[in-house]
C-alpha cells in the first residue's frame, strides 16, 4: 500500500476512530495521541492491511487496544510510587476510601472470571460508553448476540458480587 491508497483507505476513519479513543481515554488530548500513534502503527504495517476484509473494525481495535495499554500502564505509575507519595485521604474519609479500593478490586476480580467476550462487550459498553453499533463493528458479533452477552455479564457479575459480599 503506497501513500496515496493510505490516505484515501485509511483517513476517512479518522472520525470514527478519535470517537473510540475519546470514550475511551476520556479526554481530547489523550485521545488525538492514541489516534496519532494509531496511524503510525498502521503506516508501519500498511502492506499486512490490504489483506484485511473490514479496515474500520481492524482500526478499531488497534485504537481499543491502544487506549488499554495506556490505562494499564497509567495504574502500573500509581502502583509503582514509593508509600509516602501515593495520595492519603483524609483520616475521616480513610475508611471510605479503603472500602471504595476493596470493592473496585472485588469487581475486577469478578470481571476477569467472566468469558473473553463478555469481558469485552461490557467493557466497551458501560466502562467505554461505546454504542452498540461500535461494539458490532469491533467484535463483528451482531446486534442481538452483543445485548445477550452484555445482559449475562451483568447477571454474572451481580451474583458474584453478591456472593462475595455476602460471605
């Protein structure tokens, strides 16, 4: 794939895909440097793309996976400072605070139990935003199969953290 077939192939997603990395980093900046670093990755591996039956759920996902890595590598900074520089709340709302940690880490461990696809629908959907039309193009599964598995990973996720809360 030469310069011009990029331009005219892969630029015009350029909306669609800022759309993806805006729900997903939750900021402009964030998002036009996920879109940037898209393109040179794409540019990269511009002749593997000519074989690619749907370019814009290809480039989707390149731009999802993107957004994920800069959020694991965002939370691995935090983990990674020394006790004394991580933020401490205040001494009456410490307890809070604690029980907020807890339950963020009870409801990560759940959702690492549910299967891969009901991992990503409802990660896309209601920690991403990213409408259902999105997630067809990304997942390439059909409208009604996302809403099932959507509807079972929050019925999944709801009893195990139930579980969890009640023992």
């Amino acid at each position: 794939m030469n310069a011009t077939e990029f331009k005219q192939q892969l630029l015009p997603l350029n909306a669609s895909l800022y759309r993806m990395a805006f729900k997903l980093m939750g900021n402009e900046d964030d998002a036009k440097d996920v879109v940037q670093d898209a393109y040179l990755k794409l540019w990269k591996m511009r002749d593997n793309i000519t074989a690619v039956d749907n370019q814009l759920a290809y480039c989707l996902t390149i731009v999802k996976n993107m957004c994920l890595d800069r959020h694991r590598a965002a939370s691995l900074k935090v983990v990674d400072k020394p006790p004394e520089e991580l933020p401490i709340a205040g001494d009456d709302n410490a307890s809070r605070h604690i029980e907020q940690q807890q339950t963020t880490q009870l409801l990560n461990r759940c959702l690492a139990r549910l299967p891969a696809q009901q991992q990503q629908v409802l990660r896309m959907r209601d920690l991403a935003g990213c409408s259902m039309q999105e997630i067809e193009k990304v997942t390439g599964l059909t409208a009604v199969n996302a809403r099932v598995l959507l509807s079972r990973a929050r019925k999944s996720l709801r009893n195990q953290f139930l579980k969890h809360q009640s023992s």
